[in-house]
C-alpha cells in the first residue's frame, strides 16, 4: 500500500456484500472485466491508518502503513493484474516494494512466444490475424511486434473479425475479457474465427479463458507440473481458494524462474459425466470439478502443439 489511491481485492470466497473504507469514505467492492472476486478502490492517508472491512452490518479493521512514497501509476484496467502480481511474492514470503507492474513492460520471454504464435499461425494460412490491443506500454509493444512478426510471414493483420480469421489479443485483462466475451457472442451468431481464439500468455486466468468455450495460448511453462500445481495450491490456500495468474506465478518463482521452450496450450471448459445420484463412487475418485491446483477453473488446459522452433 501507498499514500493515495490503493485498490482492495477479496476472493470470490468472501462473497459480495463486502465495502472498504478510510476516513469515513466507504466504497463497495465489485467485480471487474476478467479478475476473479471483487475490487474496491480506497484512498489512504500517508502514514498508519485503519483499513474498514464493511459485511453487512459487522465492520472489522486491518491496521495498515502506506508510508509517505508514492506508488507506481496504475490504470484501473490493469490494477487487478497488478495485484495478483504482487500476490505471488506475498505468497512466497517476499514483501518487496511494488515498483512496476507487468503492463509497464513486454518481457522478452511473452514477446518471444507471441513471435512464435504467429509463425505457428502463418503456417495454418488464415485469411487474416484480428488483433485486439489495448495502450499500455505492454500492449503497444506486442502489437507492434505481431504485426511485424505477420507482415514477414505474410500474414493480413485487421481489426474486424471474419469466418476465416484468427483472433489474438494482446491487450489487458479488461480488454481481453471483453475481446473473449465478444468473440463467444459472434461464434454463436455466425461462423467467426474458425483459425481459433489465442491469448497472449498473461492472459491465462479464468474469467478470460472460461469466456469461451476453448481458447489457446502460447506458454513457456506446463500449468500442469509439480511447480505450477504447487503455486496454484499455495495461493488458493492463502487467499481463500483465489486461482493462479501468470503474474504472480513469476513473482512466486523470484530469480528461481527461467524461460522454457514455447508451446501452445488450449484452455477448455470440460466436464466428465455425472453419476446418477444414487449410484456408488469408486474409491478415491474426485467428484468436486473445482479441486486443488488447477490453472483453468472448472476447466483443463493441454499442450496441443510439440514445442515451436
């Protein structure tokens, strides 16, 4: 936290009647485009002061030092990522000073698996790429960097979806939510983006992915191995059952994290067929679709690609 404008984030789990306060100013918490539970902002005086938690008609306070140094500038549409960056270094044990968020910048790793998307893209040959950005620092630059990538594969780049089209979104979580959301309405109306739906990697997070009903990304890490399991747990266990985001699974990581090959991974939402009711379970079978460590909430998500050269 910083003097100023902070944001409050509760799991989905705390449910919705919840507001936050400082000096008497409450603001009720809310959902946003693509971000799990809810969102509150709140203003803080430089300084120690009481945070208020509002549930219904109980109030509870948090004691909290916004210090006297300003924070890092954040837009509204990328503070939610911002957070669940900052997350995952909490969740490791690491309370280090926010200084960037991972809209400020396009890593190399996420610019170099974009590269490869669309490589992989221009060999499938579709009509054109319908690109969807937003204008942080992050977005212009993976925009940028997909047109040129397309251009030399000589792929068309458009702004309007067709039937033959890919679509692929670079921009934030808001407007990727947005992106996904639209995308699922004109599937339903006509046929659109029959080359498929594909999301820049720090996009994977549930409410964006399960906006459809598969989407594909461009990973360097498996979310199903041991370490991205066992971040997915840690974070669900810690902030009350909150699903993992590719922001903070780096920051968990630390120096400890490196860049693996790229490959493409589909997110679907999957179901197995219940039992009747009265029918006996095996032994040890998981009924609960919602259990621990997964990526993809109610969902899976699977490499469909061997690793791209």
């Amino acid at each position: 936290q910083r003097p100023g404008r902070n944001v409050v984030h509760f799991p989905a789990s705390a449910g919705n009647d919840l507001s936050v306060g400082a000096a008497g100013l409450v603001t009720k918490a809310v959902a946003r485009p693509g971000a799990e539970g809810t969102w509150a902002d709140v203003e803080l005086p430089p300084g120690r002061s009481d945070l208020e938690i509002h549930r219904g008609d109980a109030t509870s306070f948090v004691e909290v030092d916004a210090g006297t140094a300003a924070g890092p500038a954040i837009t509204d549409a990328d503070a939610p990522e911002c957070a669940s960056a900052a997350l995952g270094g909490l969740v490791a044990g690491r309370a280090d000073v926010l200084s960037a968020c991972p809209s400020d910048a396009l890593t190399p790793e996420d610019g170099g698996a974009l590269v490869k998307l669309v490589e992989f893209l221009a060999g499938r040959k579709p009509s054109a790429l319908t690109l969807v950005e937003d204008d942080s620092p992050r977005g212009v630059a993976a925009a940028k960097l997909v047109r040129d990538t397309a251009a030399r594969t000589g792929l068309a780049v458009r702004p309007d979806a067709g039937p033959d089209t890919a679509l692929v979104v670079v921009s934030g979580w808001s407007a990727g939510y947005t992106a996904m959301t639209r995308a699922a309405e004109l599937q339903r109306l006509e046929p659109t983006h029959q080359y498929g739906l594909y999301l820049a990697p720090w996009l994977l997070n549930g409410p964006i992915v399960n906006a459809v009903a598969s989407a594909s990304l461009p990973l360097r890490f498996d979310p199903r191995e041991a370490t991205a399991v066992g971040y997915a747990v840690a974070v669900g266990n810690r902030f009350g059952g909150e699903s993992p985001t590719l922001g903070g699974f780096r920051n968990w990581l630390g120096a400890a994290g490196s860049a693996g090959d790229v490959q493409i991974f589909a997110a679907a939402q999957v179901n197995a067929m219940p039992m009747y009711p009265t029918e006996p379970h095996v032994t040890g079978m998981v009924m609960d679709r919602d259990y621990a460590g997964q990526w993809v909430p109610d969902g899976t998500i699977v490499p469909i690609t061997s690793v791209l050269r």
